[in-house]
C-alpha cells in the first residue's frame, strides 16, 4: 500500500492520496493528533466483499488481537454477529461486540475499559444519530479519543454513517439538520457513500461555520489518516476544499486531478 506522508508499512490495494511534504498533507487532511490511527470507510456490504479492500488496509495497521465492535449505530444483534464471522473467515481475525447501545452502556466504565484493551475498534454503520446521542460525552467516546491521541498508536475504524460522525459536524437523520460530531476531523466533515456526480450534501456542510474541507467516501473506499501527517486511500475517494471549489480526485481514480464543476450534480436533501 502507497502512502503519503508518513512511515510504515505497505500492502495492497491502496495509493497515496497526495504528494508533498508532510506537514502539506497534515494541513490538507487534518485530524486530532496523536500516534493513533483513524480508518474512514465510505459503505459498502461485506457480505459481498465490497469492503475487502478497505478491510485489508485497516487491519494490515493494526496491532494483533481481538477487534471490538460497537454497534451503537445500528442497534442490531446479528449486524456484529455476521461481521464477525466475515473477519475470520477472510482475515482469520477475532472479534467481540463491546455492548454500546445507549447512552448508560457508553457510561459504563467496563465498556470504555475494553475499548482500550482491543487491538481495534470497528464503529459499525446505522444512523449516525443514534451513535452520537449514545456515545456523546461518554466514557467511552473519551476512550476512542484516547486510542487515536495517545502515543501507544490504537486504531479506530468507522464506516457509513459512523465515519460521518468522525466529523465536526454531521448530518442528522431529520432534514436540514446538523450535530455535533467526534470532531476527530476538527475542521472537517465526512459524506459516506458518495456520488460525485451528486455532491450537494457535501456541500452543503461546508458552507457550516467552521467547516473548511469535506472528504466524499465512494462505498468500498477508505482514508485512512496516521500519525505525522500520514494518509492512505483505498479505491477512489473526493476531497473538497470549500463549497465552491472542484471535487479533488484521491487514490486509484485520479493523481490529485479535479472533478466536475462547483455545484455539480442534481442531488436534493
């Protein structure tokens, strides 16, 4: 796997999201400091191997060890049973669900406890409401800041709507409407299964106080953002540098090339 920016490891199946120095890729694809790793996901069902690619690349950075996965976004029982058995199957990886459904599981120090001791924690995909209204000044969401910030380099995965959430803001489930998010990104903001061709969404949130990039995540690519500026991209992905701006073509469908025209697109909502 191509990199940009950083040291370690390659692999397969990514490219390197952009050249130059590494303090111009921290300042291009900013996030929380820190040696930890956050994976950002665009969608894409893995029960037909969409997501194997982008899984590949997170789990190549990953120490040994069970992954925990939080379904706070879905609410569903047999979601994290069914991802499980797909992890062993095709990675021959173990994986718990760490029980966070609500906001009194998030608050429950055993819970945030075992999110530091796995090797990953995989944010399961959903409604991003219902992950931030059980995560949202918790314990846990406390827990998740510690394993990208901290110097041990933890790794946290989010897909779908969960990697919307990684954001400064997200979008809610209610039209029109706006949260507040991890803030992992501090100025930036995530639209999950992306279409280039349908991007006001995405602009729309940039035109949100605070807000100066957006990344558009196609289903089954991946950013992946490490420590010093590092950043890795799986399949092809869009980075957007205002609500005006062209979309920037990242990974295996572009160099760094733009796409379209500002406001491009006939999507509504």
């Amino acid at each position: 796997m191509a990199e940009a920016g950083g040291g370690g490891r390659g692999g397969e199946g990514g490219a390197s999201i952009a050249a130059g120095p590494p303090g111009d890729q921290a300042r291009r694809f900013e996030r929380c400091p820190g040696e930890g790793w956050l994976a950002l996901l665009g969608g894409g069902e893995f029960s037909f191997g969409q997501t194997l690619d982008a899984d590949r690349a997170w789990l190549a950075r990953c120490a040994p060890g069970v992954v925990g996965f939080v379904p706070a976004a879905s609410g569903s029982n047999d979601y994290p049973r069914h991802f499980a058995a797909y992890l062993r199957q095709a990675f021959g990886r173990e994986l718990e669900t760490v029980p966070i459904y609500r906001p009194r599981d998030a608050r429950r120090g055993r819970n945030a406890e075992r999110l530091r001791e796995v090797a990953a924690v995989y944010l399961g995909g959903g409604v991003t409401d219902h992950l931030l209204e059980a995560l949202a000044g918790s314990p846990a969401a406390a827990a998740l800041g510690d394993l990208l910030g901290g110097r041990g380099g933890g790794m946290v995965v989010a897909i779908a709507a969960a990697a919307q959430a990684a954001g400064v803001v997200a979008r809610s489930i209610a039209p029109g409407k706006t949260l507040p998010g991890f803030a992992w990104l501090p100025a930036g903001v995530v639209e999950p299964n992306f279409d280039p061709g349908h991007d006001r969404r995405l602009r729309r949130l940039l035109q949100l106080p605070g807000v100066r990039w957006g990344l558009g995540l196609p289903a089954g690519s991946a950013v992946l953002l490490g420590p010093g500026g590092a950043a890795e991209v799986v399949g092809t992905a869009f980075r957007l540098g205002g609500p005006d701006a062209d979309l920037e073509v990242l990974g295996s469908g572009g160099d760094g090339g733009t796409h379209g025209g500002a406001g491009g697109g006939g999507e509504e909502g």
